[in-house]
C-alpha cells in the first residue's frame, strides 16, 4: 500500500494548470510596460528639448544686472516720496466697502456712537448703542462672516449708567467691538446690496 501525503482543499491540483490565462496577464503586463517606456522617452526627449532651448536663450540674452538707484537721491526725496505713498494708500482705502459692510449688517436698533480706523492700521472699533444683546451678537456673527473681516470681538457690552440711562432709555446696552480688516479682500467684496 502507498501512502500519500493529504492534499489540502485550498491547493490547486497540479493536473489541472491553466498555463492561458497566465500567459495572458503576463501579455497584458507587457503591453504596459512597452507603453510605459514609450511615454517616459518621449518626456525624456521633450526635456531635453526645452534644455536646448533654455541654453540657446542664455547664451543669446545675457542677465543685465539691477540698476543701481540713483546715488543723488537724498533722505528728503525718500521721505517724499515715502509721504506720497501714504497719502495714495489713504485715498485709495476701501471706505466705502468698510462703511458699507457697517450699515449693511446693523439691524433695527442698532445705533453707532464711533467708529475707529486708519487706513495704515488693520484694526477697527466700533462703539455702539443697542436695545438688547440678540441684535449685537447677531451682528458681530454677521460682520464676521464677510469677506475681509476677521477676529471680530466683542470687547464690551454693559447696561448705560448715569445720564446716559436717563436719556438711553430705548438703547439701554452699550457694546464695543474690535475686527481686523484685510483691505485688499474687503476692496474685492461686492456690497450686499449690488449681489
């Protein structure tokens, strides 16, 4: 009697090989390879193309070096000139799109008392009377979510005191709120009443 060694279930039987459908994965894995190569010499020969022609525009154009600023100008024309600058940035803040963005967002009892900015600066505060303290948070999350406004807090909100009581009886909530404004995203932002 011959003893043989037990063939486990999950082990092909070694009689029954399917040599075709190797050969065609082995076909199909050629094929890839054979474009492959063709793509990577094609991007190889483009390269050094462009490296041919990178070379023949250096040779032609030499590098011409920075001008030098001219040795006359003295610390009175910088100071001038530096003067200028200011004054076209200040011309050229978007006030309207800030002062907009302000009113558009104020909701019915909203009063403002001052307003604080320079074009130089990023930051703006602005003070201001409100009849509850929904209105003031619902503006705050608003201002918030324009374009060009960011870190808007609120700094103070408290009850009017004094005479101010007396005579605020219809706004008795004062607030202060501090934002940080980008003015070249606030300049590109349409006002909401143009969308």
């Amino acid at each position: 009697m011959r003893t043989t060694w037990p063939q486990p279930d999950f082990l092909a039987d070694p009689r029954t090989r399917r040599p075709a459908i190797a050969w065609l994965w082995s076909a199909v894995a050629l094929v890839i390879v054979a474009f492959s190569l063709g793509d990577w010499h094609a991007a190889q020969h483009d390269l050094d193309a462009q490296r041919r022609r990178l070379a023949r525009a250096a040779a032609r154009e030499p590098v011409a070096a920075p001008a030098a600023r001219p040795a006359s100008a003295s610390a009175s024309d910088l100071q001038a000139r530096r003067a200028a600058r200011e004054v076209v940035d200040r011309i050229t803040h978007p006030w309207d799109q800030l002062l907009n963005h302000v009113e558009v967002e104020s909701p019915d009892g909203l009063q403002w008392l001052a307003l604080d900015h320079e074009a130089d600066n990023a930051g703006v505060r602005l003070e201001g009377a409100a009849t509850d303290v929904e209105s003031v948070l619902h503006f705050v999350d608003n201002l918030s979510d324009h374009a060009g406004w960011s870190d808007v807090v609120l700094e103070r909100l408290q009850m009017a005191e004094g005479r101010e009581a007396a005579s605020a009886s219809a706004t008795p909530w004062r607030f202060a709120l501090h934002a940080v404004i980008d003015a070249r995203r606030l300049a590109l932002a349409r006002p909401a009443e143009d969308r």
